[in-house]
C-alpha cells in the first residue's frame, strides 16, 4: 500500500493510457472495418489491427508531439520565462544556474546521484539527460509515424488503385507533415494555455498550481 | 529491472512499428504476385479458375455489368500480362506490375484476391483506369 501511494501518480497515467489505447484500438478498428466493408475490402481482426501501420501511426503521430511538446518545454524554461506563471523559474535566474544552486561540483551532496559525484563528461551528461531522452524519443516516436504512416497511406492509395509513394516522396506528402502539424499545434496550445491560466487561476493542493493565495505577479512558486 | 525495462520496451516498440509497416514483406509479396499470375494466367484457358481469384465486389460488378463472370471476364479485354516487375504489399493491400499490365490484389481470409485489373497508369496521382474493378 505505501508502494501504491508512493508511486500514484505513475500509476494512475500508466493505467489512463493503457486504457486509452484499448479504446484507441476498439474504435480504429471499428471505423476501418466499416470503410472497408463499404469498398468490399477485407475485414481486420483487433490482432491485425493492433499490429497493422494503420494503428501505428494513429499511436506514434501522437507519442511523437507529446515528446516534443516535453523537449520544448523543458529546454525553452531554461532560458525564458513567463511573470507571474509557476511554470516558469524567477526572471532573475534564467539559465542553466550556478553550480551551487544546481548543486553540483563542490557543493554536491552525499546523496546526490552517482554521475553527479562522478563529475566529468558523467556529469555534463547527467546533467543533460533529461532533455536528450525526450529529444531521442521525440525523434524516434516520429520516424516511426514516418514509417507506419508512408504503410498506411500507400495502402490507402492501393485500395484507390493509385502507386504507392517511395520514402521521398511521402518525406513531402501532405499526409505525413499534416500528421506532424495537426498534433503540434495542440501540444503547443496546452502548454501556452497552461503558462498563462496558471498565473490567475489555481487548484489547491496540486504542484501545478500556485497556492492559493499566492499573489498573481509571483513567478515560479508552485502550491 | 528499470534500467531493463525501458530499452525492452523501445526494442519492442521498434519491432512492433517495422513488422507492421513493411512495404515489401517477402511472404506476402510472394503470394500476392502468385495469386496475379494465377489469374492472369486463368483468364482465357480457365475463365473459372480465374473468377474464383477475384475480390467478391469486383466479381458482383462484373457480373452485374457482363452477366456470368466466366463469359464476362473473357470479353473484359484484358492484355496479356506477361512477367512480374515489382510487387508492393503494405498490410492486406498489393499492387502487382507486370510486363502488360498492372493488378491490385486485397488479402482475404481465402487469401489474396484481385481487386482490379487490366490498369494502365493515368496523370500524376490519379487513380489508374482499369478494365475490371469494384463498384
């Protein structure tokens, strides 16, 4: 029980996306099998479905923007700010911070992380890793909605008894870059909106939030 | 077992998104120019054999068009097809070229079925005019 409550939150996020992607595949699965019976084309199983580039590329189009949207916003807080937004760090420490704010070098602590105490290319590393994993799986996560998508979309042009579309080709096709497009404009939204409503509005309790009290000038205090 | 867990999970990822999106797997582009040669080569020694290689669509609509398939598919023109130059398979969907002609081909549970034939390409990106196809 106290495992449960001391990793909730991942919990909680992994259980919604599980859930999410059965509804994702029920529902796909659903819409594809009634256009297919509409052009009297085969039927899928879930079992194809799940495993077929059509489900791939619904599932990595948004993977890839989410990852984005995280990179984005943890590389650009570095060095911007927003008055008045919790998600945003005081103007007056822009930047990647002094050793002793970051506690890293002489000012580590005995429990710091390993690399930390380690110093050396462990530590400018470490120090980065956030940022490159997010960066790797954003980039990974959209090559692959660039493979599953040039599938999906060259058995679409089959079935209208059109040519498929080599790798370069569909490197420049509409589908590919209005798939990137779509899914980035909405990352970008959320987290504008969520820079600006957070400096007038609150939610008690939660850290994405500042307390409740806590005058709207005030930046980078969270509840 | 995190510091598994987490390449684990990409390396499946990774296998999951190539097994499902390859355009050229070689099983299945086999049996989808095997099935296109079959029915090109049907066409006039087996009328019948050939029918029964159609997609159900396209087989109601030529019927619908030329009355029954054997006879009709005779007297649907088309050409001799010749070799096989390149297959392309992306999931249940093929696109068969051959020296003549081209074929497209769907994957059913009785396996793959033709769809359309006697194609010959149009303008850029437009679909292909073919003497045989569904609705």
């Amino acid at each position: 029980m106290k495992r449960v409550r001391e990793q909730g939150l991942t919990l909680a996020f992994t259980a919604l996306l599980v859930a999410a992607l059965v509804g994702q595949a029920l529902t796909g699965l659903a819409s594809y099998n009634r256009q297919a019976a509409d052009a009297g084309l085969p039927l899928m199983t879930l079992l194809r479905y799940v495993t077929s580039s059509q489900f791939a590329v619904d599932v990595a189009e948004n993977w890839q923007s989410e990852y984005l949207q995280f990179l984005l916003f943890i590389l650009l807080t570095v060095w911007l700010a927003q008055k008045g937004s919790p998600e945003s760090k005081p103007l007056d420490t822009l930047g990647r911070e002094s050793d002793k704010d970051q506690k890293v070098g002489r000012y580590a602590q005995r429990d710091s992380p390993t690399w930390v105490k380690a110093g050396g290319w462990r530590l400018r590393l470490f120090s980065r890793s956030l940022g490159l994993t997010m960066a790797a799986i954003f980039l990974l996560s959209w090559l692959a909605q660039f493979i599953a998508g040039r599938s999906a979309y060259n058995a679409d042009q089959i079935q209208d008894l059109k040519a498929p579309l080599d790798w370069a080709a569909y490197a420049a096709a509409p589908d590919f870059w209005n798939r990137t497009f779509q899914n980035w404009q909405s990352e970008f939204l959320a987290v504008a909106s969520m820079v600006v409503l957070s400096i007038y509005l609150r939610e008690r309790g939660s850290p994405e939030s500042k307390p409740v009290g806590q005058p709207h000038g005030s930046t980078g205090v969270d509840g | 077992m995190t510091r598994l867990r987490v390449p684990t999970v990409l390396a499946v990822c990774a296998c999951w998104v190539l097994a499902a999106c390859s355009g050229d797997s070689s099983p299945a582009a086999t049996a989808a120019a095997r099935a296109a040669t079959s029915f090109t080569a049907s066409v006039d020694a087996q009328p019948e054999a050939a029918c029964a290689l159609l997609a159900p669509q396209t087989r109601q609509e030529l019927e619908d068009s030329s009355g029954p398939c054997a006879q009709g598919i005779k007297d649907a023109n088309l050409p001799s097809a010749g070799r096989v130059i390149s297959v392309d398979v992306y999931g249940q969907d093929a696109m068969v070229r051959l020296e003549h002609d081209t074929l497209f081909l769907a994957r059913f549970g009785s396996g793959w079925r033709v769809t359309a034939a006697g194609c010959t390409p149009q303008e850029q990106d437009r679909p292909f005019s073919c003497e045989l196809k569904g609705a």
